[in-house]
C-alpha cells in the first residue's frame, strides 16, 4: 500500500518533504519532518514568497513498535541556503498492515507497530 493510502497522510506530498530529525524511542520511531501539503489539506495556505509548496512542520509517529530494523543508517545532514538543517526526503514509504518500509537518503528501516499518526505543530 503507497503512503498516500494511509488516512493520516491522504493530503500529503512526502516526495518533496523534509526530514529533518529521527528519533527513536522505546516503543516510538518519530520522524521531525517539514510536511508538503497538498491544497486539500486543512492545513494548506499559499506557499511563503519563494516557495513552490507549502510546508508545514510536523512528526510521524510510529507508536507501539513491536519491532524497528534498520538496514542502513546514514547521519549526513545537507544545509540550504537559509541553514535549514535536513536529512534528506522520504523516497519510499509502503506499508503492509502494521508493517512499513521506509527509505531515503538518511537509511532505510523497517517498522511493525500499533499506530501511525501525523501530528502537526502549531505556528
């Protein structure tokens, strides 16, 4: 199943979002990201002057983790032009049940657990 099947990321473009931090607790794998969001999100405002998207900053959560396996883990930060600090973007995201597969230029993982969800941060 492609991400973009998953409820909390329908109107979601993760192919241009950032990652900008992972962290992985004892039952959690949290990914700090800055979120594309499609016009059809509720949170969607015109993109800021200079902008091709607009971004929102917000985690996935994988909570409940019965299991988190990474196959590659790369600690390369890339810095643009305003020092904005990112990891990289989501290039693969497919998920199998309680099962996911994601991968990018930070590592790829494999995640079985309870719960996936997307909570945003305020402005």
């Amino acid at each position: 199943m492609r991400y973009d099947e998953q409820a909390c990321l329908t109107e979601i473009y993760l192919e241009d979002s950032y990652v900008l931090a992972i962290e992985e607790g004892e039952s959690t794998l949290v990914f700090a990201m800055d979120l594309v969001l499609l016009e059809s999100h509720p949170f969607y405002k015109k993109p800021s002057a200079g902008e091709r998207y607009c971004y929102r900053r917000a985690e996935i959560l994988f909570r409940e983790t019965e299991r988190v396996s990474w196959q590659k883990r790369n600690d390369l930060v890339s810095v643009d032009a305003d020092g904005e600090v990112d990891l990289g973007n989501v290039d693969t995201f497919v998920a199998d049940g309680r099962n996911y597969l994601l991968s990018g230029d930070w590592g790829t993982v494999s995640v079985t657990c309870d719960a996936l969800m997307v909570k945003f941060h305020h402005d």
